[in-house]
C-alpha cells in the first residue's frame, strides 16, 4: 500500500470520526436522535470526496439511516422498558410507516439529489415552524385517531422520512401531542418509528446503487459501510456528553435550537438548489 493512499485513508477516518463526534453529540444535546445532524454532515463529507452531485443525497440518507439501525433499535428497546411506549398507537403506524419507507426508495431510485433536498427543504421548514411557534396545551382532539387515519400517516411519515434521511420520531411525536398525550409517552412512541423506517431504507437503499460507480472506497449501494460503523460508534460514545450539557437547558431553549439547526440544514440544502 503507498504512502499516498495511506494518508488519504487516514483522512477520511478522522474526518469520519469528527462527523461522529459532532452528530453524537448534538443528538444528546438536543435529543433529536442521529438523523438530520448526520444527513448535512455526510453531504459535506461525500461533497469533498468527489461523489457525483446528483447522487451525494442517496449516499448521505442511506449511510445516515444505515447509522440509525443499531441505535434506533436500542432507543426503542430502552423506551418500551420503561412502559411509556403506546403499543396500539405503534402497531397501527407500523406496517403503513415500513411500506411508506419501501416506497421511499422507489422514489429515490428514480429521482436526483435535487429533488431530495427538496423535500428535507419543504418539511424541514414545516418542523422549524412548528418548533418556533410552540404547540404545546394545544390539541386538536381527546382521542387519538384510529387505523384508518394512522395508518395512512404512517406511509407518509416512512415515505417522507426515507426520502429525508431521518427516523421520523417528530412527526410521530407531534401528532400525538396534538391528541393531548404527554409528551414524554409521545416521544418514547415516536422512537419506535425508527426502526420501522431505518431498516427497510437501509436495504433498499443498498439494492437501489447496486453497480454505481461512486467514487468513494467502501460503499455498499448507496450506504458508505466504513462511514456507518465509524459514525454509529463515536456518536454513541459521544451522546451521553450532550446529554449532560442539556441538562439545566429549558426544554423550549432546546427546540428553538433545534428550529435553528433545522433552519441552517434547509438554507444549506436552498443554496445547493440554487446552484
């Protein structure tokens, strides 16, 4: 092996291993789980390694949401233990949120990198919005809705949540939050759309860049297995750091931050449509 090769390999490790850090920690910090931190990071990251522009979205949702498999799954496991978890409203999401996710990837097999920055764009905003205004004590209904309003939901939240590269734990959250339910049995339930969308988008995003020349060592498909495993081990770690610098941070000071993030994710992904 060359010198040469040696240091680029080497650069990207530590260039993987900084997106890791960074993710990690805001995930902690802000309680929003790996996906949207991870997405822009990978976008960046992918960018610089000369993967095609029309691509660089398929690559940066599906290693992103390859990162969410282990760790949506032990999020999920950790809320269920704690019995805050809905289980009726899960089973009634559950098959419509995987085969929202399956249709996820047709779409993106079909389109180019624009078409997915422009739906983070479009929903993004509409969740920076909500987190700006503060929704809370306000509801809609007592009761949540049943399957034939759920289910449908949750084929949107997989469709739209694959597209974006996200777990779609907010949209989750937000609905049942308009239904009066607590907030913390609302996320601990949105946690488990994680798994749901993270899964099946992973697979699917492997079967839909299958013979792509990406230009990039290690990727599998449209998943960079190496950037995965690295990511998904250093945020881990990284996590319990932002958790504990959230702490005596007011819950409405973390979403307006996340409402920024979000913000500065959409304006990014507008310049790339821009150019």
């Amino acid at each position: 092996m060359s010198s040469t090769l040696v240091v680029e390999l080497a650069l990207i490790c530590a260039m993987l291993l900084a997106v890791g850090c960074l993710t990690g920690f805001l995930a902690g910090l802000l309680g929003i789980g790996a996906g949207a931190p991870v997405l822009l990071a990978l976008h960046e990251f992918f960018l610089t390694l000369g993967v095609p522009e029309a691509e660089v979205m398929h690559l940066s949702a599906g290693t992103g949401l390859a990162v969410m498999v282990p760790t949506s799954l032990r999020s999920f496991a950790r809320h269920r233990a704690t019995g805050k978890v809905d289980m009726d409203v899960w089973r009634a999401i559950a098959s419509g949120v995987v085969l929202g996710s399956v249709a996820g990837i047709l779409v993106a097999s079909r389109v180019d990198s624009d078409v997915m920055r422009a739906v983070f764009v479009v929903f993004g905003t509409l969740l920076a919005i909500r987190l700006v205004v503060g929704l809370e004590g306000t509801k809609i209904g007592d009761r949540m809705p049943g399957v034939g309003v759920l289910w449908p939901f949750g084929a949107g939240v997989g469709l739209v949540s694959t597209l974006m590269g996200t777990g779609g734990g907010a949209f989750v959250a937000g609905l049942m939050t308009l239904y009066g339910r607590p907030i913390h049995q609302a996320v601990a339930t949105g946690s488990g759309a994680g798994p749901l969308i993270a899964v099946p988008a992973t697979i699917g995003f492997i079967w839909a860049g299958l013979g792509r020349d990406l230009g990039v060592p290690g990727a599998l498909g449209y998943v960079h297995l190496p950037g995965a495993a690295i990511i998904a081990t250093t945020s881990v770690l990284l996590a319990p750091y932002g958790v504990r610098a959230a702490h005596g941070v007011s819950r409405r000071t973390l979403e307006l931050v996340f409402a920024a993030f979000l913000a500065f994710v959409c304006l990014r992904f507008v310049v790339a449509l821009a150019a």
